[in-house]
C-alpha cells in the first residue's frame, strides 16, 4: 500500500499555507480601489509581479506547482508573457521540463514569431499564470497553442480569484489548478 498520495496531499496543503503566508508577507495582496486587467472593479488587488520578483516566494510558488507538474502527463512547461514567464521559468527548473513562452502577440522583427522556445505538435503542455478572474487571456494562448497542434490539459495559477476562469477553461477543455484561492487567501 503506498503511502505517496497522503504525503504528497499533506505536502501540498502544507506549502499552501506556507504560499498563502509569503504571498501576504512580500506585500502582493492589497487592498484599495483597483480596475483589473477584465476591466472589472475590485476592493483587492493581487499583484503576483510581487511575488515573482521575491526570491523566496517565487521558490515557493515553483515547488508547489511542481509537485502538480510531476502528477500530469506533460513534457513543457509555458507560459504567456508577462507574468507567467517567470513563474513558469522557475517551474521548468524545479521540474527540469523544457519552457516555452507565449507571446501575446507575434514580434515585427526576428523571428516573428509568437513562441520562444521549442514547440512540436506532439508536446504537451502545462500553462503557468499568475492570476486568473476570467481566464480570457489564458484561453487566448491555449488556442494558440493548439493551432500549432500541441495539447494544453492543465493551466496551474498561483491565485485564482474564483470568478469564472474555471468554467471558461473547462469549455475550452483545460483543467484550471489554482495553488490558492481569493477564498483561502483573503481569509
């Protein structure tokens, strides 16, 4: 009988906490009046561009989604430009999977295109974002991403702020892992 799976739980839960805690220490949740990125409103601003300047959160962040990363049937890591790079940067050194990050638009110069790193149609991939409140712009890259015809299963974000990234990714076929929770974090 093996005993990895409750380890890997309780694991989990424990550098969830020990997220919840760094990400409210390094100054990443605040509160106020703040537009997001969706155009909506909110009382809280998560500013997770915080948390991945800050070394010992951003390690944090890697080796719990990395412990997600080990369960799933992936071969890259990505993520779009701006906020998922670093985090998916440290994820593909906690994991040592290949990185591939989405650009949100294709560059007039170079190479023109709208991916750095390799990307076969036979990949498959695991999203990193920092915040999620529609998922629009994480779908947008998966779509991208699937053009080429490569596979996105799983997006991991450090926070999801529980209002509709799940479904909108679900009928996008993507399953949407979020480390923590406006809930949990606004506790």
């Amino acid at each position: 009988m093996s005993q990895s799976k409750p380890d890997t739980g309780n694991e989990i839960e424990t550098q969830k906490q020990e997220l919840i805690a760094a990400l409210k220490a390094c100054g990443a949740v605040r509160y106020g009046d703040f537009t997001l990125a969706s155009g909506k409103k909110s009382k809280y601003y998560i500013d997770i561009k915080k948390a991945s300047t800050d070394p010992k959160t951003l390690k944090i962040i890697a080796k719990q989604a990395a412990l997600r990363v080990k369960e799933m049937d992936v071969d890259t890591v990505s993520g779009v430009e701006l906020g998922g790079v670093p985090l998916a940067t440290a994820v593909s050194l906690e994991t040592g999977l290949p990185l591939l990050i989405v650009r949100k638009s294709v560059k007039e110069y170079g190479t023109k295109s709208r991916f750095v790193g390799d990307l076969k149609p036979e990949n498959r991939l695991v999203m990193l974002e920092d915040v999620t409140t529609s998922g629009g712009s994480v779908r947008d890259a998966i779509e991208v991403v699937r053009e080429t015809g490569a596979r996105v299963k799983y997006v991991i974000t450090v926070v999801d702020r529980e209002e509709g990234a799940k479904e909108k990714l679900k009928e996008a076929d993507a399953e949407l892992m979020p480390l923590v929770t406006a809930s949990d974090l606004l506790k």
